[in-house]
C-alpha cells in the first residue's frame, strides 16, 4: 500500500480491511482467553455464579414489584 501510493490514490481497500481482520482476529483471541480464563479460574468462577444469583434475586423484586402494582388496594373507612 505504502510503495502503491494507495493513499494519496485514495485506494483505502488495500489498508482497511486488513487492519479490520486484524482487529476482529484479536477480539476473537481476547474473548477466547476470557472464556478459559473463566472456566480455569476458581474465583472468576464463582464471581459468575454470584452473578446468576443477584440477577436471579432482581428479577424476583421486580416481579414482586409488578404484582404488588397490579393489586388494588382496599381503602378503610375512618
């Protein structure tokens, strides 16, 4: 790209996709390594089921919080 002039021609095809591919090869090595490092890794471990179990947890608040929404409520007579 450099010797072809493919700048200064404008011919950004001969640098933009290589750089991308680059780029996506080493997204898709980092994300390999986080997804072994998750399953290797004892505390990352159980960091992810903690995970499971808070969302679970807000999930049931929420739910909770909708159906107390839905319910009237009886007003008493003073």
């Amino acid at each position: 790209a450099q010797n072809g002039f493919a700048l200064s021609l404008g011919a950004r095809w001969w640098f933009v996709p290589p750089g991308l591919m680059i780029a996506l090869f080493g997204m898709g090595l980092s994300l390999v390594n986080f997804s072994i490092d998750e399953v290797i890794n004892p505390k990352l471990k159980n960091l992810r089921q903690h995970r499971k179990r808070a969302r679970r947890a807000l999930r049931l608040e929420r739910d909770l919080a909708q159906r107390a929404r839905r319910t009237p409520v009886k007003e008493t007579d003073r």
